[in-house]
C-alpha cells in the first residue's frame, strides 16, 4: 500500500456543519487530494481515499444511493434524483466522488436498476428520446463482464439480476414502462410493429439483442412469433433509379400492398431476406423508405429515401448532403 492522506476527525463534525466541511473539502487544494485522489498501490492497482469512503459509507449523511450529478445526462435526469441538499452548490467532481453519475457510461447492475425504477410506474409513459438512450446504454452494459456477472445464477458470480420494469415500445409511437417479463428483444426494426406479441425493446444488431434478452432474461420477439406474411394481393412495383443510386444493394423491385398483415396483425411494412435479393412490402411511403433502407443495410438513411421517394428531383440535393456525412458514403 502507498502513503495514505486522509482528512482526520471527520466522525466529530456536528450535522448543521457538514455544508461548510464539504465546501472546506472541495476547495482546500490539500483537502481536495485527500478526497478525491485515489489510493495508489506500491504493486499497482488503486482504491477510493479513505476520506472519500468515510464520508460515502460512515457519515450518515449519503444513503448510499445513485443520483444524478449537476448537468447529468438528459437520462439520468429524467430517472435519479438530483444531488442531496448536503452537496448542493458542489463540483461535479466532488458530486461523482460521493455517489454521483453524470453519464449512463458510469452505472453499475444497482444504478441501472435505480435508472430504470426511476422512469416510474408500470403504464407511465416514457419520452421517446429517453428511451432510445435507455436501450443503447442498456445494451452496451449488457455486453460487460460486470453485466454478465450480475446476471449470472452462479453465486460466485454475483447475484442472479433482472429489472422489474423496463420501457419498451407498446405500440405506433408510443413507449412506456412495462414489467420485464412482459417484453421481448427486437434485432430487426419491422419487428417494432409487433406490439400484439410482446412490449418491444428494441437492439441495435444481433449481438447486442442476444446480450439483452440474455440480461433481461426475456426472449426475442421472433422467437415468440412466426413473421410469417400472410397471403395478400400485392403490385409489384420498380424501385426508382434515384433511390436505388442512394441505396447500393437494395432491391431493384418491391410490393405495394393496400393492406398487409403479418401473423394477422396489421403492420406499415415487412422485409423478407436482406440485400438485393430480398423482398420488401409496404403499404406507405414512409414504410417503403424504411424497407428498402434496411434490405441495402443502410437504416440511418431511411428519412433520406423517404424524401426522395417523395421527390425525386431532390435526389441531387440528397446526394449532396452527404459531403456533411462521409462516413455514410461507400469506399
């Protein structure tokens, strides 16, 4: 173990002076080290400062609860409660050293579940942007060894961790919070539509939808239902040269359909196979733009087809926009 600084007497501070000790903390350059510096170890390694721990675990001022430092991410805000009035007016820094988190990065399996029983009850309603942070975050942690060992039924492992509620998509546009066991993990965006199955969360790839349903202990939503398109009159159409020089790879037909289901339930859009060989249905232009985006594998550029379809004169203008997002454009 290296040189130990520590802030002595801490345990004779009288309550009503906590304020003015922690601001002494915060803003004595020594004091400051003291709390915030780690631990260095002489073989290498490092730990909290025993100050740091002290004031964490011993204080009684914290109750050992996540919470959202000053200027967190929107998602936090909007899930943990704001800084104890103790370390009102504190850094940021000192806020994190004594149990804060500014970014979703920062969680472990406790803040994750403090993050998602903070989105509120079952049936609230969910804003859809913090949503999307949730699943993204969710999803990477779910990748960690920390989240597999949270997750594992091993005791040695950790204890066995699942969130009793989640937000998940519970139909055209909206989310909210549902039970857990009440959602299924979506890899492919047309499944977001099968909301009769299951409360959708949605995955970025395969990888990351396994990951999830594996933390979350819920199934994927394919494996819950066929995906097997019904039988229906449909015009095969061309798809316009404009788009398919935006798409490199997608189809070069489609199937416009008046009505389209899918296990007998209604849905926009349905897409069989992928790249050019695959077979697109759609009933909108919207949901012809997002079919044919994801058989080229070019989802972010759905809102583009989509336009372009729309337009076909904007087709340049499309194209142009792409000097602005050059990683979008093909080597």
């Amino acid at each position: 173990m290296g040189d130990l600084v520590a802030v002595a007497d801490l345990d004779a501070v009288e309550t009503d002076a906590w304020p003015q000790v922690l601001r002494r903390l915060a803003g004595t350059a020594p004091l400051r080290a003291a709390l915030l510096d780690p631990v260095r170890a002489e073989r290498g390694g490092s730990a909290p400062s025993y100050t740091r721990w002290w004031v964490r675990t011993r204080s009684g001022l914290l109750d050992g609860g996540v919470f959202a430092v000053d200027g967190a991410q929107p998602a936090l805000a909007a899930s943990l409660p704001g800084p104890p009035a103790v370390l009102a007016g504190l850094d940021v820094a000192v806020q994190r050293a004594l149990g804060g988190v500014a970014r979703t990065g920062e969680l472990d399996a406790d803040g994750w579940t403090a993050v998602l029983r903070g989105l509120g009850r079952v049936g609230q309603a969910v804003e859809p942007g913090i949503a999307a942070h949730v699943w993204v975050s969710v999803a990477r942690w779910a990748l960690t060894d920390g989240a597999r060992r949270a997750g594992s039924d091993d005791p040695d492992d950790g204890t066995d961790w699942a969130p009793a509620t989640v937000p998940a998509l519970v139909g055209p546009g909206r989310v909210a919070v549902v039970r857990t066991q009440d959602a299924a993990i979506a890899r492919e965006p047309f499944w977001w539509q099968r909301t009769d199955v299951a409360a959708i969360v949605p995955a970025a790839d395969a990888l990351r939808a396994d990951a999830l349903a594996s933390f979350l202990d819920v199934p994927l939503v394919d494996e819950l239902a066929d995906g097997h398109l019904d039988a229906a009159r449909g015009v095969a159409a061309e798809v316009p040269v404009a788009v398919r020089d935006l798409l490199p790879g997608c189809p070069a037909t489609w199937v416009e359909h008046e009505d389209l289901t899918v296990d007998g339930a209604p849905v926009d859009w349905w897409v069989v196979g992928d790249g050019p060989d695959a077979q697109v249905h759609a009933t909108t232009t919207a949901g012809l733009a997002a079919g044919l985006a994801w058989a080229a594998g070019a989802w972010t550029a759905r809102h583009a087809v989509e336009l372009v379809l729309a337009d076909p004169d904007r087709a340049l203008e499309v194209r142009l926009d792409a000097v602005h997002a050059p990683d979008e454009l093909d080597d």
